[in-house]
C-alpha cells in the first residue's frame, strides 16, 4: 500500500508539472497563431493510451489508439524522398486530415510530456515538413522574439508555479525556523566535518559571505559551500571548504549530521522495549557508558555502536541518585533511545500574512532554485563524484513522503507533498535552461544568436545539433534509471 500511495503522488506530481510546462509554451504559440500539432502528457512512441481532437466543431475520442505516420515515402526522379502525407486523399473520418486542429493525449511513457509545435525542430525530428517552404502558421516564420516567448513559456510557469505552491504553504501552515542565532550550546564537529576545516569551539558566522539564520539549512549551505567563516578563538576565520570532508559527509547515511548542536545527555524518549525493561527512564541523564564519562549526547552513539549484540553499562544520574544500568544493544547498534526536546527551544514558528507570504514564497523559491545551481556543480566535481547520488524515477519514488499512524496505515502528506511539487518545479526550470540540444536552453541559444547576429542558425545545423540532444539525453535517462535498478538490485537504494 505504500508504495502504491509513494507512486501515486509521483506520477500526480509529474503530471500537474508537465501539462502546466507545456501549456506555457503551447499558450504563447497560440497566442501568436502558430499551429500546436499535439499536446501530450507523458511520451506515446507508437500508440497513446487516449487522444481526443476537435474534428469538424465536434470532440472525437481514442482509446490504446495506435500512430498513424504524417509523412509518405514517394519516388521523385527515380529516388524516394519522404514527404509530408497528402491530406487531401485522406478520408474524412482521418484526424490527419485536419492538422490546424490540436491533437491532445496521454502517452505510456511517463518520463514528461511535449507539445509538438508545427515547423520546429524538436524531439520529434520531423524533418521532412522543414523542406517545404515556411508556412505563415509555423514556428520558423515567426519573429524571434515570439519564438523566444514560446521556447521560455514553460520554465516561466514552472518557476511562477513554485513561487505560487510556497506561497500558499507558508500562508496556510507558516513556517518552524530553527534559529541559529540562538544556540548557545557548542556545535559537534564530527570527523567529516574536521575535514572539511572546522574545529572544535568554532561558531560559524557566514557560509560563502551570506548568514544562515536558519540552522536546519546550515548543514545543506555548507555542504554546498566553497568557503566559511567561523569565530575561531576570539578572532574571525575564513578557510575555503574542503573536498575531502564533504565526500565523508556524502558517504554517510545521514549526510547533514556532520554539524549538529551538542546537547546535554538526558533521555526524553525511549522507543525500545528491552531498553525500558532494562531500567531507562525517561528523564535520566547519563553520565557514562563502560566506564567512559560522557558529557553531550552525541558522545553515546559512537560509544554504543561498536557494542551492537552486545550488553552495555550505563550509569546515569536520577533524582539526585547515580544508577547503575546494563543495557542491550541491538544487532544495528542502537538501544532505542532519542534526546531532540532540548533543542526544540529553538525553534520558532512563524506565521505570515498574505503578503507576506507572497514575499516569502519568493524567497523560498529563488534559494530552491540556488540550492539547485549549486548541488549541479557538485555532479561533475571530481571528489565529491556527485553524480553517483543522482537517482531517477525509481529513487524518486522511493522518497516520496508519506504520513504513518501509531497502526502503521499510511496515508498522503499533502503539505510534504506540494512541498516537493514546488521543488521538482523549480528543478525542471533550471534543467531546462541547461544549454543543450534536445531542452528548451537549446532553442533559446539559437534563437538568442539570431538576435544578436542577425540572421539564423542554419537549417542542417539545428536538425544535427538536435538529433545530438535527443541522443545525450536518452543515454542520460538511460543510465540514471539503469543506476537505479543497480542500486535497487544491489541494496543501495
């Protein structure tokens, strides 16, 4: 059931974001009377699930309907030529024999969608329309300036439709901020982040010149950080960030808990019955475990792991007494036990009015959209080898949220859910903006140099540069999916 609720809100999630992506570039092409051949949620290479056009002022209907060619193979010369389909010896009842009319559908795909804009060369690589002279409703005889509105429309909506869904999510739920300008208690440094260049008794001022006021994104800014500034000893350090820390910190299953604030070791929350059977109460303090005094609770873990199957000694402080505990530990290393309600003094909840909340939707969405630039370089950064974190659709679904009861029901978290919505859109922008052929970046390019140069790029040369993007981008799909299905196989998911 879970996995089928986690699918689910993927697949809602994907559609909301691709028909509102496409209708930002379909609207505009209307707009400026260029003809939109097709519009399709996820892709249909051979056959869609539904289609439906408006023939003769009248909605008619397909279901597992298979693709019928546009074009025809004919012999001119002795030599066969593909050419565009004679409409004209079709018969009436053909959808092909209306092409100024839009074929709108649901593709077997689901890995995006497109609207199929006459006279442009796309994914589709219809070439053989791009032969015959320019028609006054295609995509290649309008003005620049149109063609860039058309080629923008989408990210535009996906970066409106952020900005929109934060909005409304700060404006109905407001916000808990963990403010970090009131921790007094010291930061834990773990080994990673030692490595990265911190050291004991560090307070970090600023991560890349700006202050993180926020600490729950302390950790994410400065794993995405080139340099920090600390108060180090009275006196204000900045070092860049070290490579080599951050790929212990992304080797490990908890990636953000290299920086942590150090709290007192008073248990607030057991969740393992042999734990409470073996004396642990809430409200204890431990003092120390096999002989080793600890003073902060992140000193327990490293201490209780190495004993995992094994039974520990606790001594811990109660009602002014010291007892003394023997406690098991699990076969994972852990005793069940958890200390988070000190550190909740510090979070602070926020609510916002309604233009506030429109002023803070923004905010959020511009440092998604940052967050996003910056975890890109991290892909191709040769030590920390971020690409091997990036996952594809099966990984996606994986950690989609969900909300389960005491009983183990599950059920949708719709605030997580329009959460990642907002953030998925934000990602969708900025990846189409990337300059290749085969995305949105790719026409804007061209389109942006025949602005600047004055004449356009060759013909041969988008069909060739697009035929290279198409081919890019599938062995992409390819390998992130094939990356899931390994690390599926192998546990690594």
């Amino acid at each position: 059931m879970e996995i089928a609720i986690k699918l689910f809100q993927f697949i809602l999630s994907i559609s909301i974001l691709v028909v509102l992506h496409e209708l930002g570039h379909f609207l505009p092409a209307i707009w400026f009377k260029t003809r939109a051949e097709k519009f399709f949620l996820f892709f249909d290479p051979y056959f869609s699930i539904f289609s439906m056009k408006k023939v003769n002022g009248k909605w008619k209907y397909k279901f597992l309907s298979q693709n019928l060619p546009d074009t025809e193979v004919i012999e001119v010369n002795g030599k066969k030529e593909e050419v565009p389909i004679d409409i004209s010896k079709l018969s009436d009842d053909d959808w092909r024999k209306y092409p100024e009319q839009t074929k709108y559908g649901i593709g077997w795909l689901p890995f995006g969608g497109y609207v199929k804009i006459a006279g442009m060369v796309d994914e589709s690589m219809d070439t053989a329309q791009m032969k015959k002279p320019a028609e006054s409703w295609e995509f290649r005889s309008k003005p620049a300036w149109q063609r860039l509105i058309i080629m923008l429309g989408g990210v535009t909506v996906n970066f409106f439709l952020a900005w929109i869904i934060f909005s409304a999510l700060v404006g109905k739920n407001g916000e808990n901020i963990f403010e970090a300008d009131k921790i007094t208690t010291p930061l834990h440094y773990t080994a990673a982040a030692k490595k990265m260049g911190f050291q004991d008794g560090d307070k970090i001022l600023k991560v890349d010149g700006k202050v993180q006021k926020d600490f729950k994104k302390l950790a994410l800014d400065v794993l995405l950080s080139d340099e920090i500034t600390v108060s180090r000893n009275g006196k204000e350090v900045t070092f860049p960030t070290n490579d080599d820390g951050k790929v212990i910190a992304f080797n490990d299953p908890e990636p953000r808990a290299f920086l942590t604030p150090r709290m007192t070791p008073i248990i607030d929350t057991i969740v393992s019955k042999s734990t409470m059977d073996a004396g642990l109460k809430l409200g204890d303090k431990v003092l120390a475990i096999n002989g080793t005094p600890i003073t902060y609770y992140d000193e327990l873990k490293p201490l209780v792991v190495p004993n995992a199957g094994k039974v520990v000694d606790f001594k811990v402080a109660r009602n002014n007494e010291t007892v003394d505990l023997h406690i098991p530990v699990s076969k994972e290393g852990t005793i069940g036990v958890v200390s988070f309600k000190e550190i909740e003094k510090y979070n602070v909840h926020r609510d916002y009015t309604f233009f506030g909340s429109i002023t803070r939707g923004f905010t959020l969405t511009i440092e998604s959209l940052t967050y996003q630039i910056k975890q890109f370089k991290l892909i191709f950064n040769k030590k920390v080898q971020g690409y091997k974190k990036v996952g594809g659709p099966i990984a996606i679904v994986k950690n989609m949220p969900v909300d389960k009861d005491a009983t183990g029901n599950v059920s949708i978290n719709w605030s997580a859910f329009w959460g990642f919505t907002a953030m998925f859109s934000v990602w969708l922008a900025f990846l189409n903006l990337i300059p290749i052929p085969g995305l949105d970046g790719g026409h804007v390019i061209f389109t942006l140099y025949e602005i600047i140069v004055g004449k356009p790029v060759p013909q041969k040369v988008l069909e060739n540069a697009q035929m290279v993007g198409v081919i890019f981008l599938l062995g992409l799909m390819l390998l992130i999916f094939g990356s899931d299905i390994f690390k599926m196989i192998t546990g690594g998911l």
